[in-house]
C-alpha cells in the first residue's frame, strides 16, 4: 500500500487511477493521518472477502471479544 498527501494526490490522480488500475491500493493523507483508502474493484466473492477475514484474524491474534 503507498499512502500519499492530498496535493500530491490532486496533482497525481491519473497516476493513481493508473496503479489502482492495476490493482494497488493508495491510501491518501492529511497532515499523515489517513483519510481515504483507494481500493481497486473486486469482482470475486473470495477477493470481497479476504480485508474482513484479515480483520477477524488480527482481532483474535489481538485477543479481542465480542
């Protein structure tokens, strides 16, 4: 993942469109605190649900409970 500023973002964005394009993801910035997430589309169920399933697998390594 390649996180980058709001300017460098607006100055970049065919950039961007171009990598996500070709399936990274971009994360974009303001005063270094994330603010948005670029995510290529996902067309597959599996793809669509592999960020929960890492999710659920940091929640447990982290002890975490409902």
């Amino acid at each position: 993942m390649k996180t980058m500023g709001i300017y460098g973002a607006k100055t970049h964005f065919s950039e961007i469109i171009d990598k996500v394009f070709d399936g990274e993801t971009i994360i974009i910035s303001r005063y270094g605190s994330p603010v948005a997430r670029i995510v290529p589309e996902l067309t597959d169920r599996a793809a669509l649900t592999k960020p929960i399933d890492e999710w659920f697998e940091f929640r447990n390594k982290a002890g975490y409970t409902l």
